[in-house]
C-alpha cells in the first residue's frame, strides 16, 4: 500500500532499536533506558488504585481536571506570566511537543533546535513539513546567545530549548538563559523550553527560562519525574492563546490526558522526590567519575543522561561493540547530525553501572 509522503520523513526510533536487541539478550548490562529503575511510589499508586475504585475512568475536560491545573500554576508560580498564562494537562510531555508544534508552526518555517537533540524534535518537526535549523552545542552542548544568532532568518519561528537535556545532561546556567532571552526578545522570538526532567538537577536550584522571559510555553509533566512514564501525563504553560489552540488539537487527537493519571499527579506534586534526586546525583558523580580519566565528558548537571565521546569519534561502531560485549547504549547519531558520542542512562543499579563501566574502560582502552 502507497502510505503518506510525511512517513519518508521520519524514521524508526534507534533507541527502540537498542529495547528490542535487549529483549534478545541473556544478560544484558543495561544503560540504555531512558526511565527512572524505582517503581512509582508506593502512596502515589495507592490514590491511583483509590481513583479506578471511585469510578475515575471516564474522560475528563479536554484541558485537565482543574483541580491539577490549579497545582501546575502553583508549580510554575515564579513565571512571569503565570497570572496570565493558559494551563493544559497533555498526553505525556511528548503530546506536548506535537501539539505545540502543530500549533505554532507552518509548512517551510525554521525553528532552531538544540544539536544534540531530543529525538523527537527533529521528527516531528520533520513530519509537519518544519525545518529543523541545528544549533552546534559542541563540545560543551551549552545554549548560548553565540551560537543561536547566526542561525536566524527571516523564516525563524521560534527556539527550542531543553534542560536539563537529554541527552547530554547539561543544565542552562542563568547566564546561559539570560543571554537566549535577550535574544528571543530582541528578535520577538517564541521559545519552548521542555523541562521534563526539572526535578532532577544536582547543582544549584533548576532555573526555567520561564522565571526570565514572557514570550516563552513550558512543557513539563510527570512521567520522568514520579516514574510515571507508562500513564503519559504532561502539561503545558504558556500564552492563553497558543494553550487554546493546543487544547483544541488535543480535542480531536489525544482527547484529554489518562483520568487515572490526574488524579495520581496532583497527589504526586506532594510527594517529596528529594531522596530519589540525591541517589541520582550519587549515581552521576559514579558514572562521571568512572569515566572522566578515559573518555572525553563533560559532567551532567541534570537529568540521569552522560553523553561521552566515542573512541576513534564513531559513537555507532563503538555501540556496536558494546553490544557485542553485552553492554547496551545508545549511539549519539540517533540524537545528532553527528556519531562522535555516545548516550548513557544512570537510571540503573549501582551494580548494573559499575559492571558498565568495567565494559566502557576495556573497551576504552582505560
């Protein structure tokens, strides 16, 4: 059967790629998934399983419950915009990228994009008929105002922003995000800053270009955060007018967010994560430090991402033999223009990293 012409321009994702070789393998050392390894908590389960029992199963508002509208607003109150900001619960924070993307965005419009990138942008950038304009992070993968200039033109649209970042892990500094504002303000430039991974920074205080600029839409949600990912809940934040056309889109596609789900992340937004966020951090410092002295890496600030690079610069023939050697990563080309590196999730064991790293330095020569 002939399909649409927009398939072509898209293809299969290479982390599933990566998902489906660890279903084939005996025993694999798994860096690869890019999930919290806990469960979801114990007292956020106990009110989803409380919801199903009440008869919380049918469709909510198209927008959200907005009892968890309400909780999103308080979360982002530090906006500058926040008193006059639309609120929408999405299906997952990828339901808000697609729908904000199709929302803002024409046919033959640019849109700057981190290089690295989150996998989907380029995608669905991609499939709605929207140029993808790279912006070169290497070698720090920091988003700066020196790297963004030169890439707009008169079709730019609007700026991507992602941070913590996957894949790389790097945290937007204040500086970092004062300079993009100035810019984005400068040129009347929209900026969505997908914030999935907000909770899991383990420096300074997480900074959302939010607290800077108004012309800005946060996309955040629950998923990566509660370990949730399997009820795909999210939300928007932004200009009344852009969160209305989003939530018309999702009225005839996603239809509303997972009811269930709701009610399982206003209870979450009073759960205290911050044990989670410092096994984490312990985990990055082990992973950072295992790595540093054998491989070129920049230390992650956020997020559970270490992006290193690749011996020889081809990250996909040194997956290739990581995998030959039961350890499972993702080659940087599935989030690049570039294979130089390579992408480790630490959302795993402790045992699980340390026999990772035993394979990276062999590998490595370390």
């Amino acid at each position: 059967m002939k399909l649409a012409e927009r398939i072509s321009r898209i293809d299969s994702s290479g982390i599933r790629k990566v998902f489906a070789l660890a279903a084939n393998m005996e025993n694999p050392c798994n860096l690869s998934i890019g999930q919290p390894h806990f469960d979801l908590p114990d007292p956020i389960k106990e009110v989803g399983i409380e919801a199903i029992k009440a008869g919380h199963n049918r469709y909510t508002q198209t927008g959200g419950n907005s009892s968890l509208k309400d909780r999103v607003r308080a979360k982002l109150s530090t906006k500058k915009t926040i008193d006059k900001d639309g609120v929408l619960v999405t299906s997952g924070t990828s339901g808000g990228i697609l729908l904000s993307f199709m929302a803002l965005f024409d046919p033959g419009d640019e849109v700057l994009c981190p290089e690295p990138y989150f996998v989907m942008y380029k995608h669905l950038l991609n499939l709605i008929g929207v140029k993808p304009v790279y912006v070169d992070l290497y070698p720090d993968f920091r988003m700066t105002r020196e790297r963004l200039e030169p890439m707009i033109t008169e079709k730019t649209k609007g700026i991507l922003l992602n941070s913590p970042a996957n894949p790389t892990g790097i945290v937007a500094s204040r500086e970092d995000l004062a300079g993009v504002t100035a810019l984005a303000r400068e040129k009347d430039l929209l900026v969505i800053s997908d914030e999935i991974y907000d909770l899991f920074v383990y420096g300074d205080p997480f900074l959302s270009i939010g607290d800077l600029y108004e012309n800005c839409l946060i996309l955040g949600g629950f998923s990566k955060t509660y370990s949730m990912t399997g009820w795909r809940l999210g939300y928007a934040v932004g200009p009344a007018d852009v969160i209305k056309a989003m939530e018309e889109l999702q009225q005839y596609t996603f239809v509303c967010a997972p009811s269930v789900g709701q009610a399982m992340a206003e209870a979450a937004l009073d759960f205290d994560m911050t044990p989670y966020r410092d096994e984490y951090a312990k985990k990055r410092d082990l992973i950072y430090e295992g790595l540093k002295n054998v491989v070129e890496v920049e230390k992650p600030g956020g997020a559970f991402y270490i992006f290193p690079k690749a011996p020889n610069n081809d990250g996909d023939a040194f997956v290739a033999e990581a995998i030959k050697n039961d350890l499972l990563i993702v080659p940087g080309s599935v989030f690049s223009e570039k294979k130089t590196h390579f992408r480790i999730s630490f959302a795993a064991e402790e045992a699980t990293i340390k026999r990772g790293l035993e394979i990276l330095k062999r590998l490595a020569g370390g």
